[in-house]
C-alpha cells in the first residue's frame, strides 16, 4: 500500500479534480490522455493509500463522497500553492523580492504611502507577467520615532520611511534625506492654556497635562521629546489619536504643522509658542545596502527610485491631513 504522503502526487490531486468536473472516469480519462483503465486503477490506488472511498460507484456518474469533496477542496488549493511557490521561485530567479517589509513612521502621509502601494502592486514581472510587486509581497509596520530606526537594525524591516534623530550607524545602512516638517504647539479653544501669554514658560507647562506619542523601540532606548521632568502626560498610541486628546482639550502639545492645519484655520485648535519654538523637524529614509543599487533586489530599487523623487518626498510629509479613498 502506497504511503499516504507519496501518494497525494500533483498528479493525483489533478486526476480528481479532472473526474469531478468532467463528471466521469471515461471523459477524464481522454481529457489527461489516459486509457478508463488506467485511470480507474490509479483511483483505487489513491483511495486504497488514504484508506476511503473517494467515488460513490452506485451512480452512473462520478459522484464525490464527502471524503472526496475534501480532498477536491484542499487538493485545488494545494494545486494553486504550489503554483504560487513555482512563480515566486522564478520571480525571485528574476531578481524580484519574495517579501519587502517597509518601516513608516507614523509621522508619513498614509494617503501617499498606499498610493505608492497601489502603483507598487500594478507592476509586472520580467516576463510580462501582471501581479502585485512584480510578485514580491509587501508588510508594511507602522512605527514612531527610535522604533522606526531599530525596525531597520534589527532586521524587521528592509526600507525605514521618516527616519528621525542622530542615532548610531552599526554600518552598511544608507541614509538619504526625505524633508522637514514643521511641528506646531496647539491645544484646544476652551483649554487653558489658549489664553495664556505665549511663550509659554515651563512653568506653565508643568502646570497642565501633556500629550505624547508612544516610541515603538524595544531594544534601543526610547526617544522622549518636549515633555517636562514632573510633567503629566498622557501616552497614545499615534499622531492621530494625540490629535483626537488635543480637540478634546485633553491635555497640549505639538503636532506635525501639515495635519493640524485644517483644525487651525477651522478654530478647533490655538497654536501657541512653545518653549522650544517651532523648529523643523529633519526626516530621512534608509535602508542597508550601497547607494549605487548593485545588489538590491528589484522591489526595494523600485522604492528607492521613488523616494528619490522630490514630489514624492513632499507629498510623504506634507499629506497628513489627507483622507484614504472610500
């Protein structure tokens, strides 16, 4: 008796995917260039290793048992991942990517970055063939200030969008600037701080509540920007949800100037002048390997080749206020 492994062959899954469409050994049997014989025997065989019936021989027509209708369901699906891993291998042959995992800090637009996505995933491989990335499938981590730049350390990322601080290169990671952004201290009409005398001294600050952004680092030491020793702060999770706090008037900070405008100029939000001024903010993007591309893998060059764009750069950082589409 067969092993069940062995024999559970690509052959044999197509065999009784032919039968049940077809609807009989006789017309499956011409359709894959067999004697009825021929492929009757080899049925036996597959039920005999499996040890079920896959066919109910009482009907005039190939009839599946549930046994039967199972092993078409998961046979069509193993058919269909081998056929992924076939084409994957030969994408790869080709120089595309099997994954490429992006690092964005939350500080970048997400309006431009699944635009770029979606011109990305319309791209087609060497041979002509359409497909998402030329194959090369896509993870994108959402991260904040050091935990963007360790994602790309520590090999959780092979791109690392919005790159900010002076952190220490372990070598062969490159660096190219993507912008500044201006960041804006605001609070809400009826906080406070709103009428309070602008520049706003630390002892005011300390006074009254600040909203934070969590850094994602685990390994590297976590980033603390503009928050007082002693302070209050509230910590959230993102830039969107600090911006939700600070229109509740749950507390004051700063935010990036691109994604508090519209809240500016419709009077939900004050600007104020913040200890620290409103001096931009410098962003870069990084990735390991030289700056001249040899040896990158088609997927990332792709990417590199946009970022290289200084429309694109812009619309990276200065798009925040920008809505996804539907």
């Amino acid at each position: 008796m067969p092993h069940r492994r062995n024999a559970l062959t690509p052959e044999a899954l197509a065999m009784v995917d032919a039968i049940a469409r077809t609807g009989s050994f006789a017309a499956a049997a011409r359709e894959m260039g067999k004697v009825p014989s021929a492929l009757t025997y080899s049925v036996r065989q597959l039920e005999d290793a499996l040890d079920v019936l896959l066919f109910d021989r009482s009907s005039r027509q190939a009839q599946l048992t549930p046994a039967g209708t199972e092993l078409l369901v998961e046979g069509r699906r193993l058919l269909q991942e081998m056929d992924a891993v076939a084409n994957r291998v030969r994408r790869v042959a080709g120089g595309w990517e099997t994954e490429l995992s992006i690092s964005v800090d939350d500080i970048v637009s997400p309006t431009t970055m699944f635009e770029l996505i979606e011109t990305f995933s319309g791209l087609c491989t060497g041979d002509g063939e359409a497909g998402s990335g030329g194959g090369t499938r896509l993870r994108l981590r959402n991260d904040v200030l050091a935990g963007t730049w360790e994602a790309l350390v520590h090999g959780q990322a092979d791109l690392a969008i919005g790159v900010a601080g002076d952190f220490a290169n372990p070598g062969g990671i490159q660096l190219e600037p993507l912008g500044h952004v201006d960041f804006v201290f605001c609070v809400a009409p009826h906080h406070p701080l709103a009428g309070a005398p602008d520049p706003l001294t630390p002892d005011c600050l300390l006074q009254h509540r600040a909203v934070a952004v969590a850094d994602t680092a685990q390994r590297l030491t976590p980033v603390t920007v503009n928050l007082l020793p002693g302070q209050d702060v509230l910590t959230v999770p993102s830039l969107r949800l600090k911006l939700e706090a600070l229109l509740r008037g749950l507390g004051c900070g700063y935010l990036p100037e691109p994604l508090v405008r519209p809240h500016l100029d419709a009077g939900h939000l004050v600007a104020k002048r913040g200890p620290r001024g409103d001096r931009p903010v410098a962003l870069h993007y990084a990735w390991r390997g030289d700056r001249s591309g040899l040896g990158l893998g088609r997927a990332l060059r792709w990417w590199l080749d946009q970022l290289a764009k200084p429309k694109t750069r812009e619309a990276l950082l200065q798009r925040q206020a920008g809505r996804l589409p539907g």
